[in-house]
C-alpha cells in the first residue's frame, strides 16, 4: 500500500483544472480540481485535491488525497493519505490511512493500514485494517479484519463478521460538544448499535451490540447487548443487562 511514486514525479509539472472538461490522465506533481473534470486515462500524482466534481475511468494513484467536492473512480484506487470531506465512489481501494468525514462508497474491498471514521462508509466487500477507530457509521457486507478495533457508534453499524486481535465497541456519550449533538440528532433516527452475524477476537468488550455469535479469549459482554452464543477460552463476564442465550467454555 506505500504509494512510492519514484524520481520520474520529481520533474512533472502541476496540474489546475477549473471549468468543464476531459482529460487524459497522465503523471504529475499536484492536481487540483475546482470545477467537473472527465479523466479518460490513468493519473498518477504527489498530491491531489477535488473541491469541485472528478470522474476517473483509469487507475488512481496519489500519495496525498483530499476530497472536499465529489470523487468517483472506476479503476483501481490507490492512495497513502486520504482524506474524505465531500463523497467519494470508488472499487477496490487501498491506502495507508484514510480519514472519512464526509460519505465513501466502495464497491468492492478496502485495505488501509488505519481508518478513522467521522462519517459514513459503506463497502460492498471486505475491510481489512490494522487499526480501526469509528465515531460515526458503516455498512460492511464481508469480513472487517482488523487487528485493533474502537468503535462508538454514531448510528446504526452493520458487518457481516468481524475478526480481530483487540475489538472494543462502547456506548455512545454525549459531551454536548457540536459535533456530539450532530451525532445525538441523527441518534434519533437510528438506533446506536452495532450488529454482526459473528465477532471473533483476542480481547472483546462489547456494549449495545447485536450478534448470533461472539467467540474469544477474553470477552466482556456490557449493556445493551443482544448475543445468542458466547464462546470463550479463558474467561466471560457478562453485564446483567445484557441478553445472552447461552454462554460456553472451550
């Protein structure tokens, strides 16, 4: 995932798009977006920021990502900072940290070293993280591998497995900052949860989660929790407000 663009990108020149236009790709030092720009080809850059609104048919490949208008890539993505403010459409993505405030949509797998989520994200696919910290939603149909999960959920969170080393998920708080009472405002309309057909991990500490299965190590089961199976190696604490089926020692 180290988008290493090698001595060639030292020499390219910048790119300024403003107005309506295609463009056919190519390799330079800083692109920058302020109006609806087409690139036809693949585009290979240092740096690249959209305000504006830019479709990609060919690969994407930057080192330093920042997309405050709307980015849609139909080719395969690949990035070592992004940054997300406005919405981005993408298919297979990788990169080495991602931070999503705004909406990013990806049909297909996702694969960072870090992701931090304000926002909204949704994959089609898989999700394999080596460190996951969520404050805000997401839609994930596969498998979200991760080595080290945090997750407080601003609204509704959905996976279908989740797999991991450390996987700590806890109740909403309200500090009554700006962005808590964004967040408490769409709590109205969705319920602060996360759901998963399976967790499975070392350590796990879970609150208002809903699940068929929890296996691992060591696993705390808090408030608001909704679990059919809890299977565990060592040892299981579960809160007397959470609702557990059956809880199994193997």
């Amino acid at each position: 995932m180290n988008p290493n663009t090698g001595d060639d990108m030292r020499i390219a020149r910048n790119l300024s798009l403003m107005g309506t236009c295609d463009h056919g790709g190519g390799r330079f030092r800083k692109v920058s977006i302020m109006g609806q720009v087409h690139f036809q080809e693949d585009l290979r850059c240092l740096s690249f920021s959209c305000m504006g609104k830019a479709w990609m048919e060919g690969a994407f490949r930057s080192a330093k990502t920042s997309v405050m208008g709307e980015l849609t890539l139909e080719g395969p993505a690949e990035g070592g900072r992004i940054s997300v403010m406005g919405r981005v459409f993408s298919g297979n993505l990788s990169a080495q940290r991602l931070d999503a405030m705004g909406e990013l949509t990806i049909h297909g797998k996702l694969e960072a070293e870090e992701v931090k989520l304000l926002g909204r994200l949704t994959i089609e696919g898989d999700c394999n993280v080596d460190r996951f910290r969520s404050y805000g939603d997401f839609d994930i149909s596969g498998l979200l591998s991760v080595d080290d999960l945090s997750l407080t959920p601003g609204s509704r969170c959905r996976a279908g497995e989740i797999g991991g080393a450390h996987i700590e998920v806890r109740r909403y708080f309200w500090r009554h900052g700006v962005a808590e009472v964004f967040r408490a405002l769409s709590g109205f309309l969705h319920e602060r949860r996360l759901e998963a057909r399976t967790i499975e991990g070392d350590e796990i500490f879970l609150e208002d989660v809903t699940a068929e299965l929890v296996r691992g190590t060591r696993v705390t089961i808090g408030k608001g929790c909704r679990i059919a199976r809890v299977e565990y190696g060592e040892l299981c604490h579960i809160h007397p407000k959470a609702e557990v089926g059956e809880s199994v020692q193997g």
